[in-house]
C-alpha cells in the first residue's frame, strides 16, 4: 500500500508541475502580447519586470536556426536577457508594434524532479504602426527549473518555422490598449 500511495504522490506531483509551467509559458506569453492585456502595468518597463519575474537569475534567451540565429542571437544572464525585451518594446522602434499576440499549440511537457522541458508551436500576428504587418510561426524548446518552491523559465530557446508578409490594412481594429483585465 505505501509503494502505492507513493507512485500516486509522484504522478500527482508531476501533473502539478505540468499544470503549472503551462500556467508559466502562457503567462510569459501573455505579457508579451501588445498592447498588453494585464491591468495596471504602467509602461513597458514594468512589463519587463513582470516578465523577468518569471525567469531564473542564470536563464537563457535564444534564437536559433537560420532565420533567428541573426534576428535574436543569445541572451545570457538576467541582466542581458532584460536587455533583448527592452529592444522589442523600446520607444525608438521605428515603426512601433502595436499589436501582437501569442497563439500556442502541439504542448510537450516533460517533469524530471524540479527541472522540465517544454515544447510548443506558436503562431503571432505583428502589426506595426505604417501599417506593415507580419505573421509569425516558431518552435518553442524551453527548460524550467523548480527555485524555491515555483517552476521558473531557465531557458527560451525559439526556432523559426515562417514569417509571412500579411496585407496592407490586414487588421482594420485592434485597440490602442487593452481593458480585458479592468476590474
């Protein structure tokens, strides 16, 4: 009977961790998106925080392949990872980004103790503000790490699988900001 409550306390534990770095990948994307959807964010720097809240201190942000090797490159440590999200949402992007969001499909999660890797396709519309707008897919492998009780991303590591070129005038309404989490 022990043996068994123990295998039932190991398979709960891993669909709790499960259950938790798919809360994880989705908040991290949701503090992504544009214009950002969590009330009460004044600016894009207290975005930034929220969204390294969410990493260990010794994480790792990456691009790879052909494509993204040369457009993301590799961020190493906090410090230069906050430095790659302060380039997406800097006031001198020219044109500015005013609308994109993360759709996530195919999950993968795998729960080894108190690491786990997950992997995810996702799908993103970009639409900037001349107009030009982007539709973007990319692989997802990411790593987790369990710090201090709560699973952490200790790795990004993103593939491109396209970007496509949308239509002039593809999205006619998107708002300026968003009210969805307005109390």
């Amino acid at each position: 009977m022990d043996a068994a409550i123990a295998a039932l306390t190991r398979r709960v534990e891993v669909l709790e961790a499960e259950a938790d770095i798919r809360r994880l990948q989705a908040r991290y994307m949701w503090l992504c998106d544009t214009p950002l959807p969590e009330f009460g964010v004044a600016d894009d720097s207290a975005r930034i925080d929220l969204i390294m809240e969410l990493y260990t201190d010794d994480a790792v942000w990456e691009g790879v392949g052909e494509y993204y090797d040369g457009q993301f490159g590799r961020a190493e440590g906090a410090a230069a990872v906050r430095t790659h999200f302060e380039g997406f949402w800097s006031a001198e992007r020219d044109p500015a980004l005013v609308l994109n969001a993360h759709y996530l499909t195919s999950e993968q999660i795998h729960v080894d103790g108190d690491t786990a890797t997950g992997q995810w396709i996702h799908v993103q519309p970009w639409l900037f503000a001349d107009g030009s707008a982007v539709l973007r897919s990319s692989r997802l492998n990411n790593t987790f790490r369990r710090v201090d009780g709560r699973w952490r991303i200790s790795r990004t590591r993103t593939e491109n699988v396209f970007v496509a070129s949308l239509p002039d005038g593809w999205a006619g309404a998107f708002p300026a900001g968003s009210v969805l989490m307005r109390p």
